[in-house]
C-alpha cells in the first residue's frame, strides 16, 4: 500500500500539469452593440439611444444573435450596451439567458476575463469610409481619423486587436456592408451579415427587421459552430496610434503631454508603446 501511495504521490504533479494544459470548454461570447448599423437605421436622429425605434431594431437584433449563439452550444451570453452612454437596452427586453452590461468600460472592456468569442452587433464602419452609413472611429464628433501602425482604423480592428491581445477571436459582425468589409480586412474568415446596403453617409437600402434578424441568428449560429476556426487577430511588435481630433476635441498646445505621447501637428497625437496593450492604455486611459 506504500508503495502505490507514493507512486500516486509522484504522479499528481504530472497529472495537474495535464489539466492545465487541457483547454477549458469554449462557452462564452461577449456581444458589442451599437447603432449605426442596425437595419432600418440610417439618419442621425435616429440614433438618439432613447430613441423608440433604435431600442426596439437593436434589440430584436441583439436577441436574435444570442439565440444563434444559444442554439450552437454557447453557455454564457454577456451584452454590452456600447452605444452612445449605455442607455439603448434594457435588462427587460433583451434575451433572458443573456447577461446586460451597462455603462462605460474602462480600456480593457472585461476581456481579461478571457471571453471565448467576441462578437460586434448593429456595428458601423470606421470614420472615412464610402459609401458606410454614419462611419465614424469612437466619436463622430471628436476624433477625424485613427491611424495603427500606419493604418487606418476604427472600432472594429482596435477592438479585434484588443480581444486578440487576449487571444480571443471574433467571429462575428452585423452591419452595413462596409462594417463587413472592415472585418474581413483583419479576421477574412469571420462571420458577416449585412443588413444593409450603404448609398452615402445618410443614405440605405436596409432589409426588413425581420429578415435581419433570421440572418442575424443563423450567422451567430455558424459563427459559434465554426469558432474554432477563426484565429484572433494579433498586432505584433510595437504599435503606434496616431489620433486625429476635431477642431473642436483638439488638445490645448499650452498643455503637457505624458510620456510616450507626441504631438505631430495641431490636431493630431501619436502614442507609442513597446507592443499593443501599453499603446492602446496610453492613448484609451487618457480619453
């Protein structure tokens, strides 16, 4: 009986070194919402977050994906409220086995608690984009144009990045067709659905919300089913973001800039840092 005690004993080590390498069992998605690129939207007033239509459009989409995810196996849903102060959803509307998130996010928008997909919702293209339905990067109002590494972005490859920091893939976006386009530029095998066609900045041609919403829920569906599939998108070596404000967001000259930051004309910053996370915290943590 010793001697099998210690032979047990000697083998636990190597038995917890297996367990860890052992992945855990992919369940969790983490939805991004916004507005601009849910179907039937296409004017500015439209997306007022207290606006009736937007809330009832965004949340039959956002529901409609989270019973895709559901149906292909997906354990935790969590939804984040990411348009314009949090305030288009309600906790009394969207899906019951989803999970509401609600308000600002500080820069790592929970993704270090490793989600196991990311997926963007009513999602619009980045600022300087044609045709796209109110593209913009961030803030319409604020920000003219991003740059990383060189090029130009937006929402969608700062925040693929982001999650691929954490080696999260995204496999999925609802949009116009020049969201999906931005998409597939950084993740080519992601699930896209467009619920929209551009003509110009305030102009559409959009499928009926009913019709999103189906193709909606079969894209979560073949997106979580094909998740394993889809690599994150990682941004390698140092980055740097170069940030063009508006007149109006502009950073007084007079002011003093942090280290790592400087400035490149009288509009625009440039961060830098020795790979993704320490350029995207100096520029994130400073807005």
């Amino acid at each position: 009986m010793a001697t099998y005690r210690s032979h047990i004993a000697r083998q636990i080590p190597e038995l917890l070194a297996l367990l860890v390498t052992v992945p855990l069992a992919a369940q969790s998605v983490f939805i991004i919402t916004d507005a601009e690129g849910v179907a039937g939207i296409c004017r500015q007033e439209q997306t007022e977050p207290t606006n009736a239509e937007l809330q009832r459009l965004l949340t039959g989409e956002v529901n409609a994906a989270v019973r895709g995810f559901l149906q292909a196996g997906a354990k935790e849903i969590y939804v984040w409220d990411g348009h314009d102060g949090s305030r288009t959803l309600s906790a009394s509307t969207i899906h019951p086995s989803a999970k509401l998130v609600m308000g600002s996010l500080e820069p790592r928008m929970l993704l270090e608690r490793k989600f196991d997909a990311v997926a963007f919702v009513g999602q619009h293209a980045r600022a300087n984009r044609t045709p796209a339905v109110m593209a913009h990067s961030y803030s319409s109002l604020g920000i003219q144009r991003i740059l990383m590494n060189g090029r130009e972005v937006g929402e969608i490859e700062t925040r693929a990045a982001l999650a691929g920091w954490y080696n999260i893939p995204v496999i999925f976006l609802s949009g116009d067709q020049a969201a999906a386009e931005d998409l597939r530029a950084v993740v080519p095998n992601a699930e896209v659905v467009v619920v929209k066609e551009a003509l110009s900045y305030y102009s559409c041609i959009s499928l009926a919300a009913e019709a999103a919403q189906s193709l909606i829920e079969q894209g979560a569906r073949r997106a979580w089913e094909r998740r394993h599939e889809i690599r994150p998108y990682r941004v390698e070596g140092p980055v740097t973001f170069e940030v063009e404000y508006t007149t109006r967001n502009t950073l007084h000259p007079a002011l003093p800039l942090r280290p790592g930051v400087e400035r490149v004309d009288a509009r625009t910053l440039r961060f830098r840092g020795k790979d993704f996370m320490e350029a995207w915290l100096l520029w994130r943590s400073g807005e």
